[in-house]
C-alpha cells in the first residue's frame, strides 16, 4: 500500500533519559506493530523537554540516545519517519496558533501540570503549562487521527480533540480529531508496585540498562504485600511482578497456578522476571551499543526524517496560515 492510502499515526516520546520497560510495554511495542500498516511519524519530543532538562549537553545527549533506543527496539526507517520535534520548527508556529483558540482554563486542569507544579515548585515555566498545545500541534499538524501512547497520555489526547474542535469551529473544518491507541498494558507500574513507572518516580526498570542493573531493579519489585510467609498463597492478579509475567513467555497461566498453591515464592519469580526481561532485550540492547557507536547513522536518520516531513509541514501552515489572515 502506498503511503497516501494508509492511516496516519504519529506519537511523540522524551528524550528524558534511556527507556524503561513502561515505555516500551505501554507504546513501543505499538510503535513497531503499527509501522507495518500505517503511515507512521515519531518523534522525539526535545522542545517538549525544555520544560524540565535545562542542561543543553545533556538534552542532546540524550535525544540521540532516545534515537537509537527506539531504533533499536525495532523502529525501521524505511518504514516510519523517526525525527527531532525541534528539526521541524513548524510544530511550534502553529503551537502558538492554536494557543489563541485555547482557554487557559483547559490547561490550567491538565493533571500533569498540576503534578509538574508540585515536582519541580521551583521552576514553573510557561512552558510546562502550553505543554498540551504543543503536543496537540505535534499530531495535527501531520492530520494524524491516532496515536499510539500509554493511558498517562489520556487527558493530553483528549485535550488535543477539544483544541482541534475550537479550531475547527472558528476557523473551518481542518483538521481531524486524533484518537488514542493502547496496548494490553496501557499503565505499567513501577518497582515499587503503586505508582506509574516513571524516570521522575525513580521506580523503573531500566531496559537498555546493564543486566546487573536490571536483576537489582526487578529484585526490588514490591510483590503481593499480603503474601508475609513463604507457605502463603500469593495472588497474581494483584502481584506486579506476575502481572509483568505476562509479556515475558506464554507459561503464564503455570507461573501463576505455582503461586496461588505457593509451590513457588515471590523471589523465584523475580528471579526468572529478571532473567527473561534481560534475555528478551540483549538483541536490542547489541544493537542499542552498536547505534551508539556510530552515532553518524543516527544522525542521518533524524536529518532524513525530518525532511522527509518537511513538504507536509509546509502544507499544512499554509492552509491554516490562511484561514486565519496571516496573508
Ligand atoms: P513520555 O515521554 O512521558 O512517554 C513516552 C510514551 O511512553 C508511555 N509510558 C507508559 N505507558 C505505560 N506505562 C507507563 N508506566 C508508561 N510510562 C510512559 C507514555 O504514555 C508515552 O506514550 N507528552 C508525551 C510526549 C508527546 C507526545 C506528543 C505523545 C509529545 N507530543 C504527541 C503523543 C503525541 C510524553 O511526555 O510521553
């Protein structure tokens, strides 16, 4: 199928550090799953990233890293564009254009402004509240109508609808309404069990991390807290480490019957978390070494992608450009 017949996706993703397995579960996979039947647009999100890493070396460190984590997880050039938000600096004109149909209220209720404010009290950028405008300019600017992202992502996707239909009302029928697309593990916890896995929780497992690292991080999974004994019954529906069993092996159904009849412990299953988690990334962790020690490839690749965009960019400025007098 050529790429003007197929559906347009796009998801954006931090260069906030190197990925954990929340990112990977809950919207990678869907990533490299859609990039075979979509016209697929990824991005990495460094303007977005502003709003919390202010250290320019570091920003761009990781940006390349985030580049070829994604790259090596699967995401193949020549079938997805993978690009830099800040190479296409489009994104961020017509950011500003939908700011102006965008009530301050709308942002002002965004839940991760309101948890942005309390993790960093000391820096609370302009930035960190147009946040969503950004992200919705991100989407539409490319017409997309889904987005693969995790469910954290849900009243950003949905305040993207609200701010396409204001545009749309005043200014005519241009763009679509973007829909969310998940995966069977749309909010993974973290270690210790009750938060979001997240890099600013400290919580996470760190895929593309050292196999030590990633046996002491699963070793330190909270489990069934009411399992105290080891002759105890545990309970796989409420365990996250059973619950991660999951996507790790299709035993298990065994797994769990081992631990609701307490034949096996909550360490035995850590145990074996921790080394089919590290045997299932040691191909892509090869490749992840291998990128980065060419870090020209990488390059390449986000110049090529973010060319590549630049015509559909153009169009769409010009269209809403028009609609609303600013010739
Ligand atoms: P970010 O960088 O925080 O996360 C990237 C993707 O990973 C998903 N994710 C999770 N899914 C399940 N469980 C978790 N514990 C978990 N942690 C992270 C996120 O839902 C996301 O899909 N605002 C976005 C970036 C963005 C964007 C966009 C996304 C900017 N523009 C346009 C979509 C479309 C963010 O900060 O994602």
């Amino acid at each position: 199928m050529t790429t003007a017949l197929r559906q347009t996706i796009f998801s954006g993703i931090q260069p906030s550090g190197t990925v954990h397995l929340g990112n990977d579960l809950g919207a990678i996979r869907n990533y490299v799953r859609l990039q075979e039947s979509h016209d697929a647009i990824y991005c990495i999100v460094d303007f977005h990233a502003l709003t919390s890493t202010h250290d320019a070396g570091l920003l761009r460190s990781r940006t390349r890293e985030m580049a070829a984590s994604l790259l090596a997880l699967g995401l193949d050039p020549d079938r997805c564009t993978l690009f830099v938000q800040s190479h296409r600096p489009e994104h961020t004109e017509l950011a500003w254009l939908l700011a102006t149909v965008t009530p301050v209220s709308w942002l002002e209720r965004t839940p991760t402004y309101k948890e942005k404010k309390q993790n960093q009290p000391d820096d609370i950028n302009h930035g960190l509240l147009t946040y969503p405008v950004l992200q919705a300019a991100d989407i539409v600017i490319y017409k997309a109508t889904q987005v693969p992202v995790g469910r954290d992502q849900a009243a950003h996707l949905e305040l993207s609808r609200e701010i396409v239909r204001a545009f749309n009302n005043r200014y005519g029928d241009t763009f679509p309404e973007p829909e969310a697309v998940y995966t069977d593990a749309p909010v993974v916890l973290g270690t210790d069990g009750v938060k979001k896995m997240s890099k600013s929780v400290g919580n996470t497992i760190d895929i593309f991390g050292s196999p030590e690292l990633v046996r002491k991080q699963v070793m330190s999974m909270v489990t069934d807290t009411q399992r105290i004994l080891r002759t105890d019954p545990g309970r796989p529906e409420v365990c996250n480490v059973c619950q991660l069993q999951r996507f790790f092996g299709d035993d298990y159904e065994d797994l769990w019957d081992g631990e609701r009849t307490a034949r096996t412990g909550c360490v035995d299953m850590k145990r074996l978390l921790a080394d089919r988690i590290v045997a299932h990334y040691a191909p892509a962790r090869e490749r992840y070494d291998d990128l980065m020690a060419h870090p020209g490839r990488i390059d390449d690749i986000l110049a090529a992608g973010a060319e590549r965009l630049r015509p559909r960019a153009a169009a769409t400025m010009d269209d809403v450009r028009e609609r609303m007098g600013l010739r």
